[in-house]
C-alpha cells in the first residue's frame, strides 16, 4: 500500500516563528503536493513539484516555501507563521499525470497563536 | 473556483446504494472526472476516475452521462463506514486539481 507520512498530526506554534512540515512518501511517486484544509473553503493547492529540486506555485502560495531536495520527500515551510495560517494541512503523493491519482496523508493541524 | 456543483449533505440508509450526483457542464473533451472521499479526522483518499465510460471498482461505480456534463457515484451498499465528505473534482490542468466543497454523506442506521 502506498504509504503519506507527515511529521506532526498537530503542532502549536507562535506568531514569527518559522516552521517545517515534512512528508515524506515510500511509493516513488514523482508528484508530491501540499494542500491546507479550511472549514467552508475545501482543499486548495499550495505548492506542488513533479521532480526533485523541482516547484510550482498552486493557489495560494504567499506566506509559503517549499523544498524538494529527495524525491520521497516533500517539505513546507512557514517562513513566518502567522494566525490566518491556523489550518490543516495535507500533503499527498502522485504518480503519473494521465490518471492524477493522488494518495494524501494524514494530515497536519497547525495552530499558530 | 471549483468547476464542479455538489450538494452539500445527502443521507442514505445503511445497506442501500447511495447515489451521488455531480454537475461538471463545462468540462471539457479532454478532462477526466475524479472522486475522492474524506472521513473524519483523515486524508482524502482516492475512490475512482472515468473519460467517458461508466467505471466500476471494488469501491463503488461512476456513472458519466453521455454528453460529460454531470456524474453519479454509486457506492452500491453503504455502510457506516462509508460516512464521509464526498469530492468531485475535474481536473482543471495538466498539472492540478481543485477540490470543491464535496457532499456530506450521511449513513443511516
């Protein structure tokens, strides 16, 4: 079985302070993909990358970076969290783009006060 | 924004095939249609895609109608288990998706 991790299930954190979530996939996908999660507003995309060293801004990408610097993993970075940062976050892992099949993780809630 | 329209919550009795619509009436030739699904406290995870012929799989059936401009899940004995928010999504892109705000299915004992 294809197999998201994420680093945290949850993290408090503090306004300013920078912050690093990590994914990592075991399935040799060369997709990976960060998504937040907010009540009343869906999934939307973040950030993605289809190789190694490789990025693409999603939808909403101010306020984050990403780092690819090994294919199975996938890291998202707060370079200073702030509150309206306070959401789920769900990295997922996919393999070619015809079907776009994409296995997600568990999921990270961040919280930032 | 979502290219697609799902109504918010739907209910279906335990043991009954739940029925999930979907209107996507501005895909286009070359989109597929996917659905994913989110239980509680999860991530989502992938139930079945199609072009244009009907899908079937060991976890449900998507039905596509001829002129591609809505869909229906079918999971053909909903269990409890099978509550979750449920997500139509058409692929916008070569290279992403945008999930809507899905279909809250409810089952019922």
């Amino acid at each position: 079985d294809v197999k998201v991790t994420q680093s945290s299930r949850y993290l408090v954190k503090r306004t300013g302070e920078k912050v690093f979530l990590e994914c990592v996939q075991d399935m040799d996908h060369e997709n990976m993909f960060w998504y937040r999660q907010d009540p009343g507003l869906g999934l939307r995309l973040i950030y993605f990358s289809y190789d190694v060293k490789m990025k693409e801004k999603g939808d909403i990408p101010e306020g984050y970076s990403v780092s690819r610097e090994k294919k199975e993993r996938f890291s998202l970075i707060l370079e200073s969290a702030s509150t309206n940062q306070t959401s789920m976050y769900l990295c997922a892992s996919g393999t070619d783009w015809v079907s776009y099949e994409q296995y997600f993780g568990p999921g990270t809630r961040l919280t930032v006060t | 924004d979502a290219k697609t329209t799902q109504p918010p919550s739907m209910d279906c009795a335990e043991g009954r095939a739940a029925n999930l619509p979907c209107n996507h009436s501005t895909i286009s030739g070359n989109e597929y249609v996917y659905w994913y699904r989110q239980i509680h406290s999860q991530g989502p995870q992938y139930i079945i895609h199609g072009l244009k012929n009907n899908e079937t799989n060991e976890m449900a059936s998507l039905i596509i109608t001829e002129d591609r401009k809505s869909s229906t899940l079918i999971l053909p004995h909903a269990t409890l288990r099978d509550t979750a928010v449920y997500y139509c999504i058409v692929r916008v892109a070569y290279d992403k998706i945008i999930f809507g705000k899905g279909t809250r299915l409810h089952i019922l004992p």
